[in-house]
C-alpha cells in the first residue's frame, strides 16, 4: 500500500473515550485523513455499530480503501467512505435519521503539509493551490483576482497578521507586472514586508489565512455543526479538535450557545421558558483538553492542538 504519510491522530485515546457512548450506534468521521482516527472507532464498536467516513480529499479516501479493504468487503461493512466535504456529514447523517457521535479532527493534515504538490507549507516550492479537494478556486486564482483591501481583510481575520496592511499592498504591486504562481512568490512577498525576527511567524500566519479562504472553512465549521445537531441522538457526543483559536473559539461559542437557558420576556418583563430555547447541549470539557508532553514529543504538530466535547440532551 502506498504510503501517503498521514499524521498520527492527535488526542486519540481521548477523542474516542468521549466519542463512544453507544458501541452499536452510528459515528461519523467527517475528517477521515488516513483513517487513524476512524480505526480507533471500528475497534470499539460492537457488530451493529458503523463509521461514516468522509474526507474531501480523494487520495484519503483510496487509501482508506486499501486500507480497511477487510472491512468494507464484509457483509454487511460497518464502514462507509464517501469523497466529500464534511458539511455533507448533515445529508448523510438525514439518510440514517439518527447518529450517536460526530468527530471533526480540523487542520492540514501531514501528508497535506508535506505534499510537494499542494502548496500549503512556505517551506516547499510547489504552485499555489492550497485546496484540499481538486475543485474550487485556488490560492494563485484569489491572490490574482481579491483587491487589497479583501487581501487585508483575510490576512487580519483569518490570521490576524500585524502586517496584513503592508503585505497585501506589496501582493497588489507584485501582481501588475508579475503572476504570484508558486509558493516562494508569496514567501519572498512576506519577507519583503516583514522584519526577519517575526518572518517565521508572518509566514505561518499569511499562509494559514490564505489557505482558510481558499477552503472556506471557517463558515463550514459553523455551518456544520448548526447542521448536524438536530440528527445527533440523546447522549450522543460531538467531538471537535482544532489547532488554531478561530476554530477553538467558534466550537466553544457554538457549545456554549446551545448548553444555555435562554428566556423570553414579554412586554410585563415575565420571563418564559421556550421549548425552542430549552438546552440542547451539555459540555464535557469545561476547559479544551490537550496533549500530554508525551505526545507532543512523539508527535510535534499535536502541540496546538485542543479538544472540546459536547452531549446531546433532552
């Protein structure tokens, strides 16, 4: 089996104990990768039980294929892979009525990362795609098309880089003459507007930003989890893990929305409760949880990692 160098799942023993509260119930994983996560699952689950795998990447989904190629051959499989976003998971989950859990494990993965091909690392010479699925608009198509001040704005929103002003001006006076094509078109940008003790920095942040945009993810996020919540059944798990704050900060809004008691009041200040408004949530990580020293030694791109696990209620 060619070997795609998927990362090791992040926070694995961890996701999966909050996750499995129903071993005959249905899962998805809407961030299959490589399939670790989803392994850990399938062996934890009883006859009855099935994973919904999901990635958009097709690569991800034929090595799964290879793979768990023992469990998809059986009759009935416990497994389902389908090549999508995860924002399909909503769709999905509507065919089966009901799932007991949904893990989301958010970022680039290492094969991504590494990837000569994908252009989402400064480090590596490769055209400026950055998506995660063969279709959409790429990096090289936003950077040529975005005005300066959309440039700014998702360089200060999706990064929040100090310099967002100064390197989107720079992009715009590039791009008269030249075509930013490659990866190092973009670094040499940044190293032009930034001073060399904050470049590393700079970079990680600029081509976060960029890649945010090109994939949408942000709105995804939200868009998924407003979705899916109404098909999770009662004690079933949501499990989020991300690595940067703007998705740690919308997962944690969005529990904490929903984990709430909200009250109407009515012109003589009576306050009633509405059905609508009843709790649907209840959070199980009062704080994100993290990887132990252990696990970032063994594994380095664990560090930024927080998790955040929520129940469904009655």
């Amino acid at each position: 089996m060619e070997n795609y160098n998927y990362h090791v799942p992040v926070l694995k023993e961890e996701a999966i104990s909050y996750l499995i509260n129903n071993p005959d119930g249905i899962y998805i994983d809407g961030t299959l990768g490589g399939g670790g996560h989803t392994s850990a699952i399938l062996e934890r689950l009883g006859n009855k039980g099935q994973v919904i795998g999901i990635d958009k990447d097709p690569d991800a989904i034929e090595y799964c294929r290879k793979r768990f190629a023992d469990e998809l051959s059986k009759n009935p499989p416990r497994l389902q892979l389908y090549n999508e976003s995860y924002f399909e998971a909503c769709s999905i989950a509507e065919r089966f009525g009901k799932i007991a859990g949904l893990l989301l494990d958010l970022g680039v993965s290492s094969k991504q990362i590494d990837s000569e091909l994908g252009g989402f690392s400064y480090r590596t010479q490769s055209d400026l795609d950055m998506r995660f699925s063969p279709n959409g608009v790429t990096a090289k198509d936003l950077l040529a098309s975005a005005t300066q001040e959309e440039l700014e704005r998702i360089l200060w929103q999706y990064g929040e880089e100090p310099y967002s002003r100064k390197i989107a001006r720079r992009i715009v006076e590039v791009r008269r003459s030249n075509a930013l094509s490659t990866t190092f078109d973009l670094r040499d940008i940044v190293a032009q507007c930034v001073p060399q003790k904050h470049l590393t920095d700079s970079l990680s942040r600029v081509f976060q930003a960029i890649r945010i945009a090109v994939n949408n993810e942000l709105t995804e996020i939200k868009n998924t989890l407003d979705c899916i919540l109404p098909f999770i059944e009662i004690h079933g798990r949501i499990v989020i893990i991300s690595y940067h704050s703007l998705e740690d900060r919308i997962v944690k809004n969005f529990f904490k929305e929903h984990s709430e008691l909200r009250t109407h009041k009515n012109k003589y200040k009576i306050e009633h409760n509405l059905s609508t408004n009843v709790p649907k949530l209840r959070i199980l990580t009062k704080l994100p949880i993290t990887p132990s020293e252990a696990e970032i030694e063994q594994n380095p791109r664990a560090r930024s990692a927080k998790m955040r696990v929520a129940e469904r209620i009655n």
